[in-house]
C-alpha cells in the first residue's frame, strides 16, 4: 500500500524529467510550467476543501496579495524579490489567522461568505490602487534572483517549478499520513466524533486554512515573477472559482487528484479557444457535467473503478 | 446636507430592493434543498436582458415583462430537475460547483445570444423626477419600491395563509417530517426554484432602467444578493428582504460619504463584520448542532 501511494510521485518525476526534452515548442513548455505552478496552488487548497472539508471562494485574492507583494514592494521600495516574497506570505497568514478564527466557531457556508467578501475586497483594493499597483491594467514585476543567479529563460523556471512541484506532492502525501493530517480527516468525517476523541477542531482548521492561504501566496509571488506582469485579473472571484474547480475536477481529498485537476483545467482554455465565443458555456458545462457524473472527482472515481485506493 | 442624505437614501433603497428580492431568491432555495444558488444573480440578468429583448421585438411592454420573469423561472426549473435533484445529498462544494457551473452557462449563452453590450429599458413610467425636500427621486425607484413592497406581502401571505406556502415552510424545518405528513417535497423544490428564479428575474427588470443591464450583470447582484441574506440570517425571509434593503443603504452611504471607488466593496466589508461580531446574521436565530 505504502508503495502504491509513493508510485504516483514517481510517476509525476519522470514525466518532468523527459518533458522538456519531447515537447515541440516553448508554447508547451511554457503551458507545462502554468500547469505545475497551479498544481501546486490547488495542492494547498484541496488540503482546505478536501480534507477539512471547508471551502474558500476567495483563493485568488490570496494569490493576489503574494503576487503584488512581488511586484510593488521591490519597486517601489527596492526590496529584495525574496523578502517581499516572504513579506506577503506573512501578511496573507496574519490576514488568514485574523479571519478564520472567529468563522470557523461558525459551521455551514460561512467559510465561503467570508473568503469570498475578502476576495472581492482585496481584488478591488488592487483595482483601486493605481498609484501603487497599476490599477486594471497591472504592472510589471522585477525579474527574480537567488544568490546572484537570475531566474530568466524558460528552462530555468521549467526546473525550479518542477522541483517545487515534486517537493509539494510528497510533502502533501506525508502531510496527510501524519498525526496532523489523521486529525484533519477525522473532523471532516465527524466533527463531535474528532473533538470527542481530543482534536481541537478549531485549533486545526484555522491551522490548514492558514497554511492553504500561505500557500497560495506564495506561489502568487511565483506567477508574477514567472509572468513578470500582473493584473488585478489574477485575484479575481472567477479565479477563485477556477482554482475550486480544479481541486473538486481532480477529485476532493485526493492529492493526485489536485494534479490532474490542474493539469486538466489550465489546457481548457487552450481547448476550447477552438469554440469561439462559446468558452464560457463550454466551461460551464463542464464543471456541471462532472459534478453531476463525477461528484467524487476524476482521480477517486477511476482509482475505485479499477479496484486501487490512493 | 439634508437633500444629500435623501438622494443617498433613495437610491439605496431602490437598489436595495433588488437586492431584497434577489435575497429571498436566495433564502427560497436555501430553505428548500440546503443549496446556495450561486446562478440566483443571473436571473436577475436574465430578466432585465429578456424584458429588453421582448420589448424590442415589438411586443406589448406588459406581455414582454411576463415573459421575461416566466423564462428565467422556466431555467430555474430546469437547472433543479437537470442538475440539482440527480445529485440529491451531495456534498456543499459540489452543489455549489454545479451552480457556479449553471450561471457560467447562462451567462455565455446570453452572450453569444444578445452580445456583450450594455442595453437600457425604458422607464415605466417616464423619466420626470419628483423633488422631495430637496433631492429627487426617479418615477421607477417608485415602481421598484413598490412591486418589491406587494411581492413581500404577497409572500407572507402564502407562506402564512395558503397551504402550500405552509407546505413549503414545513420542508424547510424539516424534510423527513414533511415528507411523512404526506408533503410532496419534490414540488416544494419545483416551486422554490421557480419562484426564486422569477423573484430575481422581477427584480432585474425593475432596476434596468435605472442601472443598465449587460450580460455580466448579474454577478456583482447575486453576490450582493447573497450578502443581503446572510446579513438577514440565511433562511429568514423577513432578514433577507431588511437585508437587501440595509445592504443597499450602506452602499449608496459609503459611495457618497466615504469613496465611490470602493462602493463594490461596502456589502463585503459589512458581511465580514458581522460575521465577526453577529455570527447569526442580524435576525437570524440560535443554531444548535445535532449529532
């Protein structure tokens, strides 16, 4: 069993290891490094939706304050692209913490109200900001150093975010195996029977809340620097929606799930540019239709029709 | 200063009206199956764009305005037999999923239908304002306040009065015990969906001639919408409708007196500080947990 789960991580490492070397263009490679960087995004999230079983409308604006933390800090104030890196990580779990203590005394869809006025908050501040964000139109973001070495052509990026992205899925699956990641589960099949049995509930949700928005910060920092433009677009109420979509597609709970989710949902829009005028609709249906077919999400469906567990 | 307030005052109650309606829109469904109606904004879209495209197709403007809640409550009807009832005890996040999905299908399909332009409707009964004290009030807020005011009562009355309403009250509080006084739940869940869509729908209609109508328009409107009925304790229909209106209030005051760029942003920072420091919403009631 133990085994079986590593297997899939393998599986993830030799495909980033050879996949520079097939695929025909940057175009690709660049859609492979958009795919990683969501992959890691909705692995943070999916902790929150599937295995605390609470859901956040509002990801994107997370996202955001990490991205223009990346962007506005180094400069206007000539910070170091790490420390400000750093600097939104801390904001967005200090902002995190201060939210979701008093909501999740709460049960039921409060969760979503409050991440969801807080991204539309945040996303608006964005727009509203101009003199320091650039407002609609965005701003461009200062190239990304570490230790004298520039992160720059897409080969690099390829690298560092494959490794973020192998780190990330064995640090997720050691994550849910351990005392934390029991007690988490434990909540979301049975709050009174968690608690009963010594899990401090809230303790623990705001803990996996906070660290899902930590994450997502920061690879918000990482698609900015990445991108090296940003725009309010990026921690809008649509993104959020994206990001959920991505986790709940792949399947609840499932980290591989949280990969294929992404993969699946950033090629779309590639797929679907073919139906011109007519993506909205196609996207719609979508989610409809695999929520409605596939409510368990696309990795746990096969993985119990082929008889293997996660 | 006075007029001031007023003309703020108006114009918050007028939009909050429609924020009222598509609040109760909210609760409706909510008290029904449990599922937060993320399309309930694109109704709303839905009525202004339709009213628009029956009265420029000629047709008489009351028959038009018919039609355009009646197609939207026809939508609903179909999103709670083609989506919601195959999935019945699913989990929260897929129920949202699947609306969220629905109102991105409505909304490109208005799209590609009508096209991405903003659209107006005429106002009902001309464009002459009334001055009050100083600050002026537009003929239709009148009509906005009004079919909102009849629609409240109305509902109470079949809520408290009919015995469907009483049906329908009955699910919410308690489905299995519905069903086994012999409550036909799958018609509650019709009805709710219809009504609430047609809710939304009336309540589009009245604003377009006021705020323009796109086919955007509904998602900013639903969220406030939804905001309106958790400020009134999710599942109260008296909260939901002094929500919206409170709702509506406290944005047109925050647009005026403190930033109009931050006016989008007023309804969030309120539901945020009641959900810190009311967490029932304002009239909402105890909740005890069963295990």
């Amino acid at each position: 069993m133990k085994k079986n789960v590593f297997f899939g991580l393998y599986l993830i490492i030799g495909l980033l290891l050879v996949l520079p070397f097939v695929l025909p263009n940057s175009f690709y490679l660049d859609l492979v490094i958009r795919m990683a960087i969501n992959a890691v995004i909705v692995l943070g999230l999916n902790l929150l939706i599937g295995f605390a079983g609470q859901i956040s409308l509002g990801h994107a604006g997370f996202l955001g304050i990490g991205a223009y933390a990346s962007a506005v800090l180094p400069t206007h104030f000539g910070w170091h692209p790490l420390l400000a890196m750093g600097a939104g990580a801390a904001v967005t779990g200090l902002l995190a913490a201060l939210v979701a203590r008093p909501i999740f005394k709460l049960k039921g869809h409060y969760l979503a109200m409050a991440t969801l006025g807080l991204g539309i908050i945040i996303n608006i501040a964005l727009r509203n900001e101009a003199q320091w964000t650039g407002g609609p139109d965005g701003m461009p973001v200062p190239a990304m150093g570490l230790f004298g070495f520039e992160l720059s052509s897409d080969k690099h990026w390829y690298w560092a975010v494959a490794l973020l992205l192998s780190v990330s899925v064995w640090a997720s699956l050691n994550l849910i195996d351990s005392p934390f990641g029991r007690a988490l589960r434990a909540l979301h099949g049975s709050e009174v029977a968690a608690q009963v049995v010594g899990v401090d509930v809230v303790r623990y949700k705001v803990a996996i809340f906070v660290l899902s928005a930590v994450f997502a910060s920061l690879m918000g920092s990482v698609t900015a620097h990445y991108g090296g433009f940003v725009t309010p677009n990026l921690a809008d109420f649509f993104h959020s929606i994206e990001l959920v979509t991505m986790v709940v597609i792949g399947g609840m709970a499932s980290v591989y799930g949280s990969v294929i989710g992404a993969v699946l949902l950033t090629a779309m829009p590639q797929a679907l540019a073919t139906f011109e005028g007519w993506e909205t609709v196609a996207f719609g249906s979508i989610l409809m239709l695999s929520m409605i077919f596939m409510p368990k999400g696309l990795v746990p469906t096969l993985a119990a029709k082929f008889g293997k567990g996660e | 200063m006075l007029a001031q307030f007023l003309q703020f005052l108006f114009s918050g109650i007028t939009v909050g009206a429609t924020y009222a309606l598509a609040a109760l829109g909210f609760t409706l469904i909510y008290n029904a199956s449990n599922v937060i109606n993320f399309a309930q904004g694109e109704f709303i879209m839905l009525g202004g764009m339709l009213a628009v495209f029956f009265t420029q197709a000629g047709l008489p403007l009351p028959l038009a305005l018919l039609l355009a809640i009646l197609v939207p409550a026809v939508v609903g009807v179909l999103l709670e037999k083609l989506a919601i009832e195959p999935v019945k005890g699913a989990e929260t996040v897929t129920l949202i999923i699947i609306t969220i999905g629905a109102s991105l299908v409505i909304r490109g399909l208005t799209a590609v239908i009508f096209g991405k332009g903003t659209h107006s409707l005429p106002a009902f009964s001309g464009d002459a304002p009334i001055e009050i004290l100083g600050a002026t009030l537009l003929p239709q807020s009148l009509w906005v306040l009004g079919v909102t005011a009849v629609v409240v009562v109305a509902l109470w009355y079949f809520f408290n009065r009919t015995l469907q309403g009483k049906a329908m009250l009955a699910t919410s509080y308690n489905r299995l015990a519905a069903e086994l006084v012999g409550i036909n739940t799958g018609w509650v869940l019709f009805m709710s969906f219809a009504m609430s869509a047609a809710l939304g729908a009336l309540g589009g209609i009245l604003i377009t001639p006021i705020t323009l109508t796109s086919y955007d328009a509904g998602i900013m409107l639903g969220l406030k919408g939804f905001v309106a009925a958790v400020v009134g304790g999710l599942g109260n229909g008296l909260g939901a409708v002094l929500g919206g209106l409170l709702v509506g209030i406290l944005e047109a005051m925050g647009a005026g007196y403190i930033s109009s760029a931050y006016k989008d942003a007023m309804p969030f920072v309120l539901i945020l500080l009641i959900l810190f420091f009311m967490p029932r919403g304002l009239f909402g009631g105890k909740s005890t947990d069963r295990v």
